[in-house]
C-alpha cells in the first residue's frame, strides 16, 4: 500500500477519534440525565457510537445520526422498563399528593413525557433536554422546523393541562 492510499484512511480514522472525543462525553452525559442511571447511559452511548462508526462513510449528519440512535435506543430501553417504571409510579404516588389528592407529577419529568406522541417527546428530549436548537431538532427527527415548533407547543399544552395550569 502506498503512502497516498494510506492517507485518506488514517485522516479518516482521526476524524473519528475527534468526533468521539469531543462527543462522547456530551452524549453520555445527556443520556445520564435522560435515564438517571450511569451504566445504562454509557451502554447507550457506547451503542450509539459504535452503529454510528459502522455507518461512518454513509451518514452525512453524523451528529444528527449519532443523536438520532441515541434517542431510538433510549425508546427501547424505556420501552423494556415499563412494567418497573408503571411499578414505581404507582408507589410513588401513593405517598406523594398534591392539595389536590392528584398524584404530584410536576416532580416526575418521565411520568410527564411519556403519555406524549412519540414525535412531541422526542422534540422535548432534544430541545428542552440536550440543548438543540429548533433547526437542529429538525435535522435530527427528519421533520420540518415548523413541525417541530408545532409539536413543542402540543407538547407544552398536554404538560400545561397535566399540571393543572390552564391559565394561558
């Protein structure tokens, strides 16, 4: 192999080692603060990056699909949860009520966000949660900035009337 072929390959391999780098941490960290649990956050994060790195020459976005399957694969771990999270839910509210008698929800962020259509929760976790910007959510979700916008306020609305707060 000459030097000339070896080249792309190795700027390539660099390019990988930076992009991990510098995102790795970032994704683990967002994923933590989605799962409340560092093992399953670096197992997803790990799982991201290494469908990512399979895929490297053919994603164009590798930050949008990097944070792409990390939100499919956060579906699927609470997908598989929830029977231990309804479990928890109930016994949760059995000891905590608001004035009320409601159970107090305003404290439980994913007893909030999972009765959302998908597409309303993904767009919260991405905005509100990881920072992204409208445009960015949009490149992530494959979704129109203007469908993306219009999911966040159905989203803020369902949360709004979840919460008991309807004076808009």
């Amino acid at each position: 192999m000459t030097m000339w072929e070896a080249g792309p390959a190795v700027a390539e391999t660099d390019a990988r080692q930076e992009f991990f780098a510098a995102e790795y941490p970032r994704l683990a960290g967002w994923v933590r603060r989605q799962v409340g649990d560092d093992d399953t956050a670096h197992d997803v994060a790990a799982e991201a990056f290494t469908r990512l790195m399979s895929r490297w020459s053919a994603a164009q976005e590798p930050h949008a699909y990097l944070y792409k399957t990390a939100v499919n694969l956060l579906k699927d771990h609470w997908r598989r949860t929830r029977k231990e999270r309804r479990a928890l839910s109930l016994v949760a509210a059995e000891q905590d009520h608001g004035p009320d008698g409601r159970p107090d929800r305003a404290s439980d962020l994913r007893g909030l966000l999972e009765p959302l259509p998908e597409h309303q929760r993904t767009a919260v976790l991405l905005h509100y949660l990881a920072g992204f910007s409208i445009r960015e959510v949009s490149a992530i979700v494959g979704r129109a900035e203007g469908t993306v916008k219009s999911d966040l306020f159905q989203a803020r609305a369902r949360i709004r009337v979840e919460l008991g707060d309807n004076d808009d």
